[in-house]
C-alpha cells in the first residue's frame, strides 16, 4: 500500500474480517461505516459531534465541492480537513455518480463527461485526470478512481460497456494520481449483476493495482436480494490483503449481509437523511417519530442507548420538536442514527475477534423482528 498507509486483517471469522487501515490521520476500525458529509458537513451534525458517535472516517463528495465552493478555493483555505474542522480521514468519492444521477445534459464520451451543474447550470468537464487533480486539491486521505455508474436495471451489452469504459478511466486515474505518501487510491469494481463481468472487472483492477478496491454499481435499484447475491462472490474476486468498500450501503440489514460477506468499508446517506425526515433508527427497526402514539411517551426512543437524544429526552419531546419543525429534531435524531450505526459496527468488530458473529447477527435479527416497543 501507499507509504504512510497500511491494512492489517487481525480476525477473521467466516468470510467476515476485522482490522485497521492505518493513516497519517488516525487508525480506521473496520468494519467501518463513513458518514456522508456531502458538502463538507454531515447535515445536522458538528464535527465534534461526529467524532463523538465513535466514526473514524467521513466521506466528502467531489461533484458537490467542486460546484460549491470549488476545489481551488478549498485548497487556498489549506484543504478540506481544515476547511470543515474535520481532523481525522476523508475519503471522498469520484464525482462520477453524482455526475450520472444529479446532473443535466451530460455527455459521455471516451474523454469524460461533459455537464451542466445542478446548481447554478454552468457547464463543467470531469475525467479522470481532472477528478483526480480535484481530490488532490480537496487534500482527502482515500481517493476513489473515476468511473461510469449505470442505473439498474441496464441491458448486459450497456454494463459491460460501461464497465470495460470505467476500467479504461480506472487505469488513467492510476496514472494520474502518481505517487502521493500518505494517500491511497481505490479502485472501483463494476459489472452490474453479472458474475463474469464483475470477474473481468476486478481481473482489469488487480492488473492495474490499488490501494483498495471499492465494489460499485449496487444499492442502485436492483433489490436486496440480487445484491447480496452478487456480494456471495464479488469481494472474494478482489485482494484479499487490501480493504473492500462496498459504495453507498447501506440499511443495517444490508451492512451486516455485506460484512458477513468479507466487506471491510460502508458508506450511505440514509442515517442522516432518515433522522432528518423523523426516521429513528434503533436496534428494534424504524421508529417514525411522526406518529401520533409518540406524543405523551415518556420512555426514550431506546433504553439501551447512550446517545444525547435516548439518554436526556424523550419520545414525546423529540415528537413535539419535529413535529413543530425544530432544527433540534435534525439534530437530535441525526445524531442518535449516526451512533446507532456506529454501535452496530463495533459490535460486528467485537464479534468478529471473538468468533462469536453467529450469535451476534442471530442476537441483531431477533431485536428487529421483535419489533419496537408496544405503546402506553
């Protein structure tokens, strides 16, 4: 791996690893979920705040940054980290998705993608040159490779074009990256739903050689099902001695199939998002504090949690302050989803070096069919 980063698996237990990816900023636990922090904030949270949920890493998305406030004026202000108040890593994706799925008028062609911003219209070129130039300047501690990623369902001749096109850009953001201590490069595996493409695919990464390998194109609309189908045979196609990310997952139910999988790396919008909309996120499933049964409910939204929003208020309060539009909702539910997650990823790292996984995923199924708790 890169000078000044290194991944060492200390337990394994089935397919499932645990371990350390090590930075210049600070060790990563995996196991690992990255809370997203789209524009350079995880919405709702502080960075401290962050931190203290027990997070190792966030995630900064390129597309977004470089439209506002833009990459060069980031790196002026002294880079990313300084810039948000973040002092552990960043990983920060290609842009590629975002470009795919936010943008208007794109063009794709064997040099790029041409686009109109979302925000304000005005016209931008990404490639993987100027994808990896962008994540330099952010100054983020993993950057991810630039590549096309199809919505499903696609025809088997559109991804495997898609895919031969984002191993072509995968090799020229190899080369475009260089050599920077301190810093890795993941390369990204693509193929859809098909098992011999995703083989070509992750044959097409090994050759050109990362520092990880990030498996894409999933959690894109094609069912839980099919994923974890494909994750039956995609990690165990990449290195088995560098970290596996799985992009964009996902549901607790989706993170722990993955991990029992041999996925290292997890990153999704969804604990934000949800605490956002009045979605708790708890180890007896969704709790939506919308409904009417939360309004003279004493108990917390879970009693065995310790984050800020179960241990100081209650059901009823959090339902009065969300249903009143109080930004203390955001807050306060952002931040129990966020630990929760992190709670869930220490304990699947706990059970891995223990060999207890079996138990633990057994122990995770039953506390959601059970339900949450029964009204007053």
């Amino acid at each position: 791996m890169t000078r000044g980063i290194s991944f060492a698996i200390e337990a394994r237990d089935g397919k499932a690893r645990s371990g350390v990816l090590a930075t210049p900023r600070g060790a990563i636990r995996t196991p690992a979920f990255m809370p997203v922090g789209t524009a350079g904030t995880v919405k709702a949270m502080l960075p401290e705040s962050v931190a203290a949920t027990g997070a190792d890493i966030l995630l900064g998305n390129t597309y977004h940054l470089m439209l506002r406030p833009g990459a060069e004026r980031i790196a002026r202000l002294g880079g990313l980290h300084r810039f948000m108040n973040w002092s552990k890593p960043i990983l920060t994706d290609s842009g590629g998705f975002q470009v795919m799925s936010l943008a208007e008028l794109r063009k794709l062609s064997e040099e790029g993608v041409t686009f109109r911003s979302h925000v304000d219209g005005a016209r931008h070129h990404l490639s993987p040159e100027s994808s990896m130039e962008i994540q330099r300047l952010l100054g983020s501690d993993i950057v991810m490779a630039f590549d096309e990623c199809p919505a499903l369902p696609a025809t088997r001749d559109a991804i495997a074009a898609s895919m031969a096109l984002s191993m072509r850009w995968a090799a020229r953001s190899r080369d475009a990256f260089g050599d920077r201590p301190g810093h890795a490069l993941f390369g990204i595996q693509q193929g859809g739903l098909e098992r011999d493409l995703r083989e070509e695919s992750a044959t097409a990464l090994r050759a050109i050689g990362f520092d990880g390998y990030a498996i894409g194109g999933l959690a894109v609309g094609e069912g839980q099902a099919a994923m974890l189908a494909v994750l039956d045979h995609a990690p165990g196609m990449l290195p088995g001695d560098r970290p596996r990310y799985l992009m964009g997952v996902g549901k607790p139910d989706d993170i722990v199939g993955a991990v029992l999988r041999g996925v290292d790396m997890f990153d999704c919008v969804l604990p934000s998002r949800s605490g956002r909309t009045g979605q708790a996120l708890t180890r007896r499933g969704a709790v939506n504090i919308k409904n009417a049964r939360h309004a003279e409910d004493p108990r917390p939204l879970d009693p065995d949690c310790t984050c800020p929003a179960c241990r100081s208020y209650s059901r009823a309060y959090l339902h009065h302050v969300f249903k009143a539009g109080e930004i203390i909702a955001s807050m306060l539910l952002t931040w129990h989803n966020l630990h929760y997650y992190q709670e869930l990823m220490a304990g699947l790292r706990g059970a891995i070096a223990s060999g207890g996984l079996a138990d633990f995923v057994a122990g995770f199924e039953a506390g959601r069919a059970a339900g949450d708790l029964e009204p007053l």
